[in-house]
C-alpha cells in the first residue's frame, strides 16, 4: 500500500476466517479488499 500511495482503512475483521482481511484507498479513490485464501489453490 505504501509504494502505491494507499492508506489503510481496516486491517483485521471480526468474523471466521477474519485474518488476514484488509480494507485500503488508493489515492485515485480505488479500493483493495485483501480476503482470507491461498489464491493459488483451485
């Protein structure tokens, strides 16, 4: 996030599986939802 220029906004989640969960704002206005998984299982 720190190379893009984003700022954090939720780093963690309450619910199951929750961690890791973020929530971050790029300065364009986009966002990047981070979610729980292993990407490169099918």
């Amino acid at each position: 996030m720190t190379e893009l220029g984003g700022r954090l906004l939720i780093d963690g989640i309450a619910m199951r599986p929750g961690h890791p969960a973020v929530l971050a704002e790029l300065p364009d206005g986009r966002f990047i939802i981070g979610l729980p998984g292993n990407p490169s299982q099918p």
